[in-house]
C-alpha cells in the first residue's frame, strides 16, 4: 500500500498520471459535493462516469463541470434519475441500466442523507437507513449482472459508524424514540457490514468491495443543520478528541474528501483493501475505543456474522427488489 497519499491529497493529486480511458463507472450522488467531485476528477482521467441524481433538469447545470471534463479527456458523463429512499426508483434506474447492458469496472456508492428530522419513506423505511443503507443494496443486487469481474464497490462511510451498532430487530425506530445521529451512524455501520458481506460474495469473481470515511468537509450533507448546530458540533468533536488526548480533527477541502474515494476505486491495490475501512488513503486501523469521534474502524462493523444477518434482514426487507 503506497504510502505517497494521505489525509490533505487531493482526488486529482490521487489520480495523477493515471489512464482511465476504457472505464466506465457508475457513481451515485453526483450533483454536488464530494460526488460531483469524485466524478469529476474520474472524468478528467478519461472515464465514462454514469452519475445518478435525484433531480435530472437541476443537476443538468450543477453537472456541467463533469461534462466538461469528460468532453476534454476523451471520457463520457451521462446521468440517470435515482432516488436511493424510493424502492419504486431503485428499480426503474436499475431497470434503466440493465437495458443499457454496458457493465461498470466500479460502482462508487456515494450518496446519502445526515441526521434529518425523523421521516419514514414511502416504502416505510427510516429515512436515513434507506438512503443511506438499503437503497444502495437494492441497487447494487439488482445490477449485479453489470458488476464487471475485477472490478470495485467503494461504499461512502462516516466516522459516525462508531456511534452506534445496527439494530436488526428495530432499524426503522418503530420501537424506540428516535435519535438523528444513532440513525446516522447506525446507516453508517450498515455501510461497513455491507461491504463486508459484500466482499465476501463477490470475491469469487475478483470483485472486491470496501467501505470509505472521506473525512469532514463543508458540502450540503449537513443541510438540516443551523450554523450554531453545526459549530456545537465541531465543538463536540474537539472537546472529545481533546479529552482523549487526540490531536485536532481538521476539516477537509472537498477535492481532499474525494480522494480516499478515487484512491480505493483506482489506486490501491484491491485485495488489500477488499472488506476494509478506508480513511485518509489507507487502511484504518480497529479502534475500539469508545470514542465516537476517534479515528479508526470500530470491530462491530467489520464483523462478519453480523454482516450476514444484516444481509438475510435486507432480502428481506425489501422483497424481490434484486
């Protein structure tokens, strides 16, 4: 694993010098922040990036540096309508790009929700655990027959995984008082879990997934918050990461926060990375601190039992979706 690449890199630092002219990847959530970067700088490389949004006639204009990019290296950007907390549209996109037939080397899971007031989709899902979780394992299942051997499956993460553990009895908060940040992180956990499990499966054909922290950057993620929310929160996480003799957590500019994406995507070695964490350009270590604001990857996410159950409950959640 290089140790070149760290936790300032930037996605286009990452990906210097690399050809990816003959790739295609899907990547979802692209029309802004780290997604809209991440396939961006793909892009640049000379990629065909399919890039999903929830709104096809916004993301049009919001898009254009992906275009652009893609029109200069010899790549290709096309978008598709998906909103990963409707099962309904997590079929028609899939649907949609079955039909295409054209397989993908990499599937980057990027998009997602934070810490919204409580909501239930029109499926009945927490809204978090939907967006961020079971839509992307709706998706990815049904599209399996374009996974491409040896390819990838880089699934965005958080630090908020070690939060709080996936509740397989109650992931929709149908029994107990809703918490916006556990949901996070519990969505976050899953994440982990399905990379594990999904690692395991797909092994077998060279494919190798991994879960990815990108690390704190200001993009529209937090948009449920108010300014003084969110410096309570940085607040927080320094005076914790203080009080356990942790240096500062600083923030990332949002090119730094894409780049552990393209780096496990492109970059890395697969099979090093293939059901691991992934922060700053690395492997994270286990930490199992109780910390929730400490680097590193809490074991509980990583564990493969728990993965398979989370699995067996999301088949079964969503039905024949895949």
């Amino acid at each position: 694993m290089s140790d070149i690449f760290g936790a300032k890199s930037t996605a286009d630092e990452v990906l210097s010098g690399v050809d990816l002219n003959g790739k295609r990847i899907l990547v979802t959530g692209v029309s802004s922040g780290i997604g809209l970067e991440t396939a961006r700088a793909l892009a640049t490389r000379g990629a065909a990036v399919v890039g999903t949004v929830r709104d096809l006639t916004k993301a049009e204009s919001s898009t254009a540096p992906i275009r652009n990019a893609a029109a200069a290296s010899g790549g290709s950007f096309e978008l598709v309508k998906l909103d990963l907390a409707s099962l309904a549209s997590v079929r028609a996109a899939a649907d949609q790009l079955l039909a295409d037939g054209r397989s993908f080397d990499v599937v980057i899971a990027n998009a997602g929700v934070m810490a919204p007031p409580f909501a239930r989709t029109e499926d009945g899902f927490e809204l978090q655990f939907a967006s961020n979780y079971l839509g992307h394992f709706a998706l990815i299942n049904r599209i399996d027959s374009l996974l491409a051997d040896n390819g990838r499956i880089i699934l965005l993460s958080s630090q908020a995984h070690r939060v709080a553990d996936v509740d397989l009895d109650d992931p929709n908060f149908e029994n107990q008082e809703y918490d916006p940040f556990v949901a996070y992180g519990r969505s976050k956990t899953a994440t982990n879990l399905f990379a594990v499990e999904l690692d395991r499966r797909l092994s077998g054909r060279g494919i190798r997934a991994a879960a990815v922290m990108p690390g704190n950057s200001f993009t529209d993620l937090p948009r449920h918050f108010s300014q003084e929310q969110l410096q309570g929160l940085f607040e927080t996480v320094g005076n914790a990461r203080a009080a356990a003799g942790l240096p500062p957590s600083e923030l990332k500019e949002i090119p730094q926060a894409a780049a552990t994406s393209v780096w496990a995507a492109v970059v890395a070695n697969k099979d090093e990375i293939g059901g691991r964490y992934l922060e700053d350009c690395a492997v994270a270590a286990v930490d199992d601190t109780p910390n929730p604001f400490a680097d590193g990857v809490q074991s509980y996410s990583l564990d493969a039992g728990k993965a398979r159950q989370l699995w067996a409950k999301s088949e079964e959640l969503i039905g024949a979706i895949a």
